[in-house]
C-alpha cells in the first residue's frame, strides 16, 4: 500500500534551499540524519533511495530512530499521521 501521508507531509515541507520548492527525499533524509545525530549522537544512513520505499509503500513500520527522526523533521505528532503501521510481528524495517 503506498504510504500517500508521508509524501504529502514531505512535499508540504519547504526545502531548506529556499527556493519555495518542497523539500527533496535527500533533502528530508539529511535533515533526519542530522537531527537523529544532534539529538542522540547516533549515525544514521538514511537516504533519498530508502524514503522512495516508505513513500512506495515498500516498508510500513520502518526503525524507531527513523520513524523518531521523521516525527520531529516534519512536525508529526504520531507514526500514524506519517502513514506508518506496525507489522504484524511488529519487527521495524530499515
């Protein structure tokens, strides 16, 4: 199922750029990588290639980290407003 909230959540997002543009997937990915790394120290490899695949719908409950990081990037209050649902065993994809 194709996650249609997250997208819109990015695109409704201004690039950083300042070009009025919405805001790239590489560009949503650097700013989850840095706010995951100035919040906890961890490094993350999130990139333009794996949020083609939440978008696509391909990974419905992705990490903790990740999932954290979107939250706090995009303004969400929940995973489920971002359009993430929790497998059926519950295991968190990358």
């Amino acid at each position: 199922m194709v996650n249609d909230a997250l997208r819109r959540w990015r695109l409704s997002a201004p690039s950083p750029s300042g070009s009025g543009s919405p805001m790239t997937r590489a560009e949503l990915a650097e700013a989850v990588n840095q706010y995951v790394w100035s919040t906890t120290g961890q490094h993350c490899t999130l990139d333009a290639a794996t949020l083609a695949r939440y978008e696509r719908g391909m990974v419905g409950w992705p990490g903790e980290t990740y999932r954290t990081g979107l939250r706090a990037v995009l303004g969400a209050a929940s995973d489920a407003e971002l359009g993430f649902r929790p497998t059926r065993r519950g295991a968190a994809a990358t």
